[in-house]
C-alpha cells in the first residue's frame, strides 16, 4: 500500500514536500489524544524513519548520504514533538 500512495504523489519533489509535510503535520491533531510514552515512542520511529530514508536516497560511497535539505527534514519540524505537549 505504501507504494501505491508514494505513486499517487506528484512527481516535482515541491510538490511532493507540500503534500507530505501536510500530511504529517496532521499528527499534531492526534498525539495529544495517544497516551504520552507511545506518542513519543511512535515520534522517534518515524524520524528513525526519515533518517534511513535520506541515507538511502543518495551518497557516494558512504559521504554525504543525507543532503542540505533532509538533514532540515528528518527531524520532521512539521510535527510537533509529543515531549513538548
């Protein structure tokens, strides 16, 4: 299912961004409805998750694995920590 979706997104990585980000930020409406300790724990899954994802989408041989932009990206800024909360 995670690969019909990611093909249902638009191809320009704008565009893509915008969706994604928004959808992501839609969490913020969920976490404080989640007991505290699995919010937090499902939060760090998904930057663990953003992180992997950057390194293998680029890199040579093992430098630079993770650009400019998704360092700013992993720790997904449009989700609010559920720490904070």
């Amino acid at each position: 299912q995670l690969m019909t979706l990611a093909n249902k997104l638009p191809a320009h990585p704008d565009e893509r961004l915008e969706i994604i980000s928004t959808e992501l930020g839609r969490l913020n409406q969920i976490y404080p409805r989640l007991p505290k300790a699995f919010a937090e724990q499902f939060h760090g899954s998904m930057r663990n998750f953003a992180k992997q994802l950057a390194e293998v989408s680029g890199g040579f041989i093992g430098f630079y694995t993770i650009s400019f932009e998704e360092k700013e990206l992993i720790n997904l800024p449009m989700v609010q920590d559920p720490v904070m909360l």
